[in-house]
C-alpha cells in the first residue's frame, strides 16, 4: 500500500509539473483537438470526387460527345471545358486549372463503328498520386462501357443476337472487388491510422520532460523526498501522459469514428489493450531519451527525430516490403509500427486477441526493454546528484 500511494504522490506531482508548464500543457490537452479535428475535416469526404477534368475532342462526332457527357457523369471526373485541339492542355495542367485531359482523336466514331480500336490519350497530373489514381480509373470505367456499347450496336446492325454481340464485346469480365473497405473511403483507411500518430506525439512530447526536467532544473530531491525506489519514480511520472493518451484515444475514437461513420469491426478490449501498451511503450521509449539527454531542448529535439517520422515508416501507407533494410529496421525498433499492424487488423480487419498476439508480443518486450534502459539511466544520474530536498510534491 505504501508502494501504491508513493506512485500516486508522484503521479501527482508529475501531473502539477506539467500543468505548470504552459507550453506543453497546451500541447497535450488542447491541440489534439484541433489537429484531430482537422483530420477529421479533412478526410470527412471520404473519396476523391469531381476531379477537373479538361476534354479535346478532335473527333467532334456524336460520339464524341456522348463520350464528354459520359465522362462528366462519371462520379470521379467533372468535364471542366472541352477544346477542340490540344492547344493550351499543358499549360491547364501545369496552372493546375484541370487535374486530367482526355484526348479523343480525329476519326474515333468512324474506327469504332469498324469494330477497330481507338487510342484515347489520358494525360493525368501526377503532382496528387490520390486523385491521379482516382482519375485514371473514372477514365477507365467510361472509356471501357461506351467502347464496348459501340461495338455491341455494330455487331447488332449487322444481325449479331444481341447475347452473342456482348459475348464478343465483353468476352472476359472482371469485377474489382474490394475487403475491409468496400466504399473505398479514405477516411476509413487512413483517419484510424493519423489520430494514433497524433496520439503517439501527444504522450511523448509530454514524457520527453519528465527526466530532464528532474536533472536540469534540479528537482529531484522533491522526487526523492517521496520515494527513493526509482521503479516507483518511473511509474508515477508515466501515469498523467499515459492518462492523457488514453483520454484522447476515448475521445477520438469514442467520438470522431461515429461522427464521421468509420466502421469499427474488432474486439474493443483487443483494441483498448494494444492503445494502452502502445502509449506505455512510446512514453517508456521518451523516458529513456529524457533520462538519457543533457538538457530538456535536445531531449525534446530527440523525441521529435524519433516520434515525427514513426508513421511514416510504419508501413501504415506506405508498404514496408516497399522500403529499404535500413528503414525496415528502424521501423521495426518503434512501438508504433507493431500497434498500428495491429490497429488496422482491429478496425478494418474485425480482429481480437487471437490475430494480434504476436504485436502484443513484441511491444510487451519494448516495455521491458524501454523500462530496463530508463531505470539503468536514471539510477546512474541520480548517483551523481545530490540535490536538496525540494518541497513540490
């Protein structure tokens, strides 16, 4: 009981040194709303709609022009003007007025009706690898449907039944199919996968102090005069970020999944487990880079080289078979990494305990390992200072 109300003193304490900081104060309680919300905000269209899309039609036929309207009804593109020449497309999509330009060339409707192919040339920005993506497939969609009606019709002039003519016209279909996300939605896929990130920067930017706070202000007799077991230190100190961190996980993902319609499929208990290893994990990772730096500005500057680039090695967007050796292995070193593998099982996925045990598993060990590498840190500086009794507690 001793032990338990030591770690609540020193909780306490923590909680009161961090309030008194207004800056990081105001960066764990009050930005991750904004950010959050912005996120939220940003992705809250879900996919990428009504892309500009620029039409020359060379052709200038009624097929042409069915092809236009075709393209403008399609729900990723938006026919924004139509030219009849190619005059002026390069300069459209390097102001950034149309996003793509179709092509459709002299003499389409006439090779068409001979059952010829017809190269239509898709130029596309690649400045937005998201909506370049999102274009090709609206151009696709609409260039494969009209190409196949117009081949059907021809074949039907000329006495073809009409089943046998769409036999030959489409002779092999292929339906795209897709799981765990069939709207395609963005938000679905990446919202889960930001707020953690940001979650992930609240609780270190706050524990990337507490040690070096300690050691430069010269605070730590007020530590001590609570507890001298530097277990118990270490425990207190976690307690407020991992609350806050966990605060903000009820928040987002309590609030913003239903306000902005993210399925979650899971285990909710897998789900809580795995976000209370991975703040314990992150803040014990900052703990022993705060115990470990000369001061609080290069414990801050090395939290932030080490929290800021997190996500995006993490494999969540980009593939991790895609990345380097290197990059592989600091990803593997990061807490993160694991959760967020095992995140996007929970939400997208409808995993539990079962499917995610070797994540569990591995961040299990970097608490371990984080805790082990802090305490040694701490207890070798704190042999060295002897600090007066310092009455905050």
């Amino acid at each position: 009981m001793k032990s338990i109300s030591n770690i609540l003193l020193i909780a306490r304490r923590e909680a009161g040194l961090l309030l008194a900081d207004r800056w990081t104060a105001a960066a764990m309680l009050a930005a991750p709303l904004i950010v959050g919300g912005i996120m939220a905000l940003i992705y809250s269209g879900r996919i990428v709609r009504d892309i500009p899309t620029l039409v020359v039609d060379e052709d200038q036929s009624s097929t042409s022009r069915l092809l236009a309207r075709a393209l403008d009804a399609n729900e990723f593109l938006s026919v924004v003007a139509t030219r009849s020449t190619t005059a002026g497309m390069e300069e459209s999509l390097r102001d950034g007025s149309v996003q793509c330009a179709v092509q459709i060339p002299r003499g389409a409707e006439r090779d068409l009706k001979r059952g010829q192919q017809v190269h239509i040339v898709f130029t596309v920005s690649g400045t937005n690898i998201v909506a370049a993506v999102s274009a090709i497939r609206g151009a696709s969609e609409v260039a494969g449907t009209l190409a196949a009606g117009i081949r059907m019709e021809n074949m039907e002039r000329h006495g073809v039944p009409s089943m046998m003519a769409f036999n030959a016209a489409v002779p092999v279909e292929i339906t795209h199919r897709f799981v765990f996300n069939p709207a395609e939605e963005y938000s679905t896929f990446l919202l889960p996968g930001l707020l953690i990130a940001l979650i992930q920067q609240v609780v270190m930017v706050g524990t990337a102090l507490s040690w070096a706070r300690e050691f430069q202000d010269g605070i730590l007799g007020g530590l001590r005069s609570i507890s001298t077991s530097i277990g118990e230190q270490m425990t207190g100190k976690l307690i407020p970020y991992i609350a806050v961190g966990l605060l903000w996980s009820v928040v987002f993902f309590a609030g913003v999944f239903p306000l902005f319609g993210i399925p979650f499929t899971g285990s909710v208990m897998a789900a809580s487990v795995a976000l209370a290893m991975m703040t314990i994990a992150m803040g014990l990772l900052a703990m022993t880079i705060s115990a470990a730096a000369v001061d609080k500005v290069t414990a801050m500057q090395f939290v932030f080289i080490v929290s800021s680039p997190a996500f995006l090695v993490s494999g969540f967007t980009f593939p991790l078979m895609a990345m380097t050796a290197p990059v592989r292995v600091f990803a593997a070193l990061i807490p993160t990494t694991h959760f967020l593998a095992a995140w996007r099982r929970i939400v997208l996925y409808g995993a539990g305990f079962e499917n995610i045990g070797v994540e569990l598993g591995i961040m299990a060990a970097m608490i371990v390992g984080f805790g082990l590498s802090t305490f040694l840190l701490v207890r070798r500086r704190s042999s060295r200072v002897v600090a007066p009794a310092e009455g905050l507690s």
